[in-house]
C-alpha cells in the first residue's frame, strides 16, 4: 500500500513541477525580450486551434558568441549553447537548466560590460 501512496505523490510533484516549468518559461520569455531587444527570439505557439492562449516553445539569445538556446517543444526541454564562427555553428553543447542560465548569465555580464566600457568612452570623448 506504500508504494501506491509513493507513486501517487511522486505523480503530483511531477505534475507541480511541470506547471512551474511553464511559469517559469512565461516569465523568463517576458524578461528577455524586455530586458535585450534585439537578441531575443521568443517562438509561441497555441494551445489549441481555438484556443486563446499561447505557451512558450523556444527561446533564442543571441551573443556575440554564439546562441543560447532553450527548446520546450516536446515534454522534455532541450537547453543548448551554439558556437557560432562567422555565421556558421561550429559547436553545439547540451547543458542542463542551471549550466544554462549561469552561462547565459556570465555572457550577459560580459556583454554588459563591453557596453558600459564603449559607453564610458564615448562620454569621454564628448565631454573632452
């Protein structure tokens, strides 16, 4: 009797954490495409044929480096980083939800600092 009360437990945090899943894609979707327009593709897709709502099925950052790539198409989601050399994707790595948003956060860190240095100088050179 233990084990139908454990499946049926382990059933309803899969199902929780599912639906947080597709909270947390919303609103990561939402952040991304206010906080870096220009570099963020947000693919929606509907629920139904008639349905009003539209769900999250992909998000694409791009960097100077290469793309960040998350794909919730299927049930699994896909999360990937495409290195890029003029325009063509040499490299493709598989990482794991906390891999990608620790380098999606370092890129951004990085790019953010290239813009408040080419920022700082530019000032420098109108103020002067």
């Amino acid at each position: 009797m233990a084990d139908v009360n454990d499946f049926d437990l382990h059933a309803a945090w899969l199902r929780r954490a599912q639906m947080d899943l597709k909270a947390f894609l919303e609103a990561l979707a939402v952040r991304l495409e206010q906080g870096l327009p220009g570099h963020v593709e947000v693919r929606r897709k509907r629920d139904g044929i008639l349905a009003k709502t539209r769900r999250v099925r992909g998000i694409t950052i791009r960097t100077d480096n290469g793309h960040y790539v998350l794909d919730a198409t299927t049930t699994d989601m896909q999360l990937s980083r495409l290195h890029e050399v003029r325009g063509v994707v040499v490299r493709t790595e598989l990482l794991s939800l906390p891999e990608w948003l620790a380098g999606l956060q370092e890129e951004l860190k990085r790019l953010s600092g290239t813009a408040q240095g080419a920022s700082d100088v530019l000032h420098n050179f109108l103020v002067s």
